[in-house]
C-alpha cells in the first residue's frame, strides 16, 4: 500500500454530530492537545521550544493498510466522520455517515 504518515500521524478523522453538539478530532494512536504533547516530550533530550512541532516531523516510513480510530460515540444521533490520509504524496479525504443509536 502507498500510505504515509499525514502531519505525523497516520491518519486525521473528524467525527460531528448532524446538531453540531459533538465535535471531537481523532487519531488511530489516540488524541491529545498539542499542549499536553509538548509538556509530555519536554523531557526528552534535545526535544525543540515547546509550539514548535519539531519532533513531529513527519517521518517518511510508510503506512499499514488498516486503520481504527479508538472513539466512542457519546449520545445518539447522526454522525458525519471526515477522515484524512496520504497515499502517494497526496492528502485525501473521506466522508462517512454513521447513525448511532
């Protein structure tokens, strides 16, 4: 498969309910906030000033074929799910419907 990291992870998803009251950004690895990143890997040596991404370079291996997304819906309803690769250098992006119940 031609899948490589995008923004350095393997994958983005989006996941919106149809009321716009659920929101939440997503990656197969799980979801922190750049700040909680950048405190967590402040330990590390050589670790660049915090905000500037410079360990999440992206790395240039390639991607497998198959990706989850750990996420539980948190109510029913209707769900629009966006989810991003990269395959062969470019960004493509995927919608999805799912009704949760």
């Amino acid at each position: 498969m031609d899948m490589q990291p995008y923004m350095g992870m393997a994958a983005h998803a989006v996941v919106i309910r149809s009321d716009a009251s659920v929101f939440a950004h997503v990656h197969p690895a799980g979801s922190i906030s750049m700040a909680s990143f950048d405190l967590a890997q402040a330990s590390l040596p050589d670790y660049p000033v915090p905000g500037t991404m410079g360990s999440m370079a992206m790395p240039t291996e390639t991607v497998p074929p198959e990706i989850s997304f750990p996420y539980g819906f948190p109510k029913p309803g209707l769900y629009r799910i966006f989810v991003q690769i990269k395959r062969s250098g470019n960004v493509q992006t995927a919608v999805f419907v799912a009704s949760v119940e």
